[in-house]
C-alpha cells in the first residue's frame, strides 16, 4: 500500500483538518520517485507498491519536505539563525532500510 497524506501528518503529530492534503499527496508521489530511483526499483511489487519499511522511508522523507516546502536551508532574524529540517539527503536510519534493497557496484 502506499503511504497516505493521513500517514505524513500523523508521523508529524498534526491532523488532517487544516492541513494542505494535496501538497502532502504530491510530496508523497516525489519521496516514492526518491526511494525507486535510489533503490533502482527494487522493494517495490509489480503494482508498484513499495515494501512496509520502504513505506516508513518514504514517510519520514515527505514529513521533512513538507515541514519546509521552501527548501530554506537557514532562516534568520537579527542575531537568531536556525537552520529548519529539510531534505538535505537521506537519513541514517533511512538509509540503513534503502541499502537493504540497493545493490552496489562491485
């Protein structure tokens, strides 16, 4: 199964009610097109439905580009800087499962 807009913004903690769902459905099908190209299709069925931990994968990915759309990599107001969650590449644990269905050059 694919993961749903419900799916993001539950892992983020927020509901669906005041929430952009349709920008959260096309962040999904963008982490799902990440997580097929990097794993080169592998994980995925013949309906294209990914594995359970690919799932968690592509979930944990649109959480953080939805959380910062802009892609801003640092904000900052007089002497204050934060530097916002964004997709910066995969995560440790993300790539731990990716890994798992990537096959490497030898």
């Amino acid at each position: 199964m694919y993961p749903t807009a419900s799916d993001v913004l539950a892992f983020l903690g927020l509901s669906v009610e005041g929430q952009n769902v349709a920008q959260v459905e096309r962040i999904i099908r963008t982490a799902t097109m990440m997580v097929r190209g990097y794993t080169r299709g592998r994980g995925f069925d013949e309906s294209g439905f990914p594995e359970e931990d690919l799932e968690a994968v592509i979930v944990s990915c649109a959480a953080r580009l939805y959380r910062n759309p802009t892609l801003d990599t640092n904000q900052s107001a007089g002497p204050f800087q934060t530097s916002p969650g964004v997709f910066n590449g995969w995560t440790l644990p993300e790539l731990a499962i990716l890994n798992q269905y990537r096959v490497r050059a030898r």
